[in-house]
C-alpha cells in the first residue's frame, strides 16, 4: 500500500475521506471486484446454503421484511 497515500487521506476532514471511500468504492464496483470471502464468511455461506436446502419453506418474504425493518425505524 501507498503509505505516503495513506497518510494525505488521513489529514482530509471526515466528509472529504466519505467521498474518496465512495469514490474508490464506485470504482471497484465498475470492476465487478470483491474482495475475498474469509474461511468464517464461506463457513456462515455454506451453512446458510444447508439450512435453507433442508428447510426451503423455512423462510420470510420480501415484503415481511421490509415491513420488520420500517416497524423497528418507526420505534
């Protein structure tokens, strides 16, 4: 990593270092980029596929969900 880099993105005001991670953010996305699931993210994965294929019924739709979400905002 460019630490010189670094370092000037650390002297910039919190609004300013927002915009450059939007920014560099935007940018990898245009890449289709993503950084590499760790061994725990691709356990969590692989155990959420399991549940779900043994339970396929087992689940909330789309709509309950944002209707959870609005009545936890509205509190």
């Amino acid at each position: 990593m460019n630490t010189r880099l670094l370092e000037e993105a650390r002297q910039l005001n919190v609004e300013d270092q927002l915009a450059l991670v939007e920014a560099l953010w935007d940018e990898i996305a245009k890449r289709n980029a993503a950084p590499p699931l760790t061994a725990a993210q691709k356990t969590e994965l692989d155990r959420r596929v399991t549940d779900h294929e043994a339970h396929p019924d087992d689940v909330v739709s789309w709509n309950e969900v944002k209707e959870s979400a609005r009545d936890r905002i509205r509190r």
